[in-house]
C-alpha cells in the first residue's frame, strides 16, 4: 500500500503538468536534460534544446488536452462515418456528429473498390453508414445514432479543445501507387540510303 501511495505522489506532478498545457502552444521543446515543455515562444539557439514546431496536423497537443472520458471513449469504441458525394442524409450525419464533438475518421465512398470494401466491413453500400466500435448502423438515424454513442460513453455536449482539428476525410480504399514507366529503348539511327546511280536512257533523259 505505502508502495502505491508514492507512486501516485511521484506521478501528481506529471499529470499537473499534462492538465496546466496551454492550449496556444506552438512548439515543443526538449532540452538538454531531456525535460519535455511546450510554450509559444521558442527558446533560442543558443540553449542546445530541440524545438518541434506543432502544426494543425500534429495532435500532440489536442491528445493531451482531450478530456478523459472522451478519450477512454475512443480508445473502447472509435467512430467512422462512411459517405458518398451529393448525399444530404451523409451531410446531417456529419453535423451531428461535430455539434456533439465526437471525435472521428471520415472515409469517402468514390470508386467501385471502395463500394466493396464498405459492402464487406458493413454487410451493405448504404450511405452514410456509420461504426461505433463494432456496432453498424446502416443510414442516417439520429435517435438511434445519438443513443448507441450515449452507450458508447460519449459526452451529450461537445467538450473537444479548441485547437482540435477533425481528419481529412480520406477514400475507404488507398488508390493504386502510380507504376513508373519503363523508358523505351533508344531506337539505332539509321543512314539514308543513297540511290544507285542510274544509267543514262538512250534518249538522254534521266529516270
């Protein structure tokens, strides 16, 4: 017991310093000692630290401002949304799930291949399809969506930090990586073959 009780005393300090990250942060510094501290300011050269400058695709820090139970949330049951172009039901479900702030991936439905790939993850081409964890659920339904996430454990309120940005969404299926075309072998250049000499007609006219 006196073991875990100063466990949980050494660790105090470092979850204060996790819940104390602001949220304007731009870059990370590590410095010479190996101490781990975010600022807005880089430090200059001079000082030996390493500076990471965080951009709107580095999750370094919405990860650790990311409320508790939105995080055990989504480590239980991701969210994935399936959608199509031109689809309003794929629009609503869209909103509702950044109104509630859930945190989730969004992948396009484009090409036959990933029309399949839906098919075999979800037992059908329905859009928007929408996953919580295991769960499928075919077609915009916001009662039923809004229910499933309650069960989930997903806060009724959006409680994501400012500075957190949504994925891109992406195709279901990567396209091919491009095949590099083998150049085609130089050809030999040929002479122009020069014609024989003709003799002279009887007539003197020449052919």
């Amino acid at each position: 017991m006196r073991k875990s009780r100063r466990w949980l005393l050494a660790a105090a300090p470092v979850v204060a310093v996790a819940v104390a990250l602001p949220a304007h942060a731009l870059y990370k510094v590590v410095g010479p000692d190996g101490k781990v501290t975010y600022t807005d300011t880089p430090p200059p050269a001079s000082s030996g630290s390493k500076v990471m400058k965080l951009g709107a695709s580095n999750n370094v820090i919405t990860e650790v401002t990311m409320p508790l139970e939105v995080r055990q949330a989504m480590q239980r049951y991701p969210v994935t949304l399936y959608t199509t172009s031109n689809c309003q039901p794929c629009d609503n479900g869209r909103q509702l799930l950044k109104q509630r702030g859930i945190p989730f991936n969004e992948k396009l439905v484009i090409s036959g291949e990933d029309g399949d790939e839906l098919l075999r993850l979800s037992g059908s081409r329905d859009a928007p399809t929408l996953t919580i964890g295991a769960q499928v659920m075919r077609g915009f339904a916001s009662d039923a969506w809004a229910s499933y996430l309650d069960s989930a454990g997903y806060p009724r309120e959006s409680r994501l930090p400012a500075t957190y940005q949504y994925p891109t969404p992406t195709p279901l299926v990567a396209p091919p990586a491009p095949v590099a075309r083998e150049a085609a072998p130089p050809q030999p250049v040929t002479q122009p073959q020069q014609p024989a000499p003709t003799e002279p007609s009887p007539s003197g006219i020449k052919f």
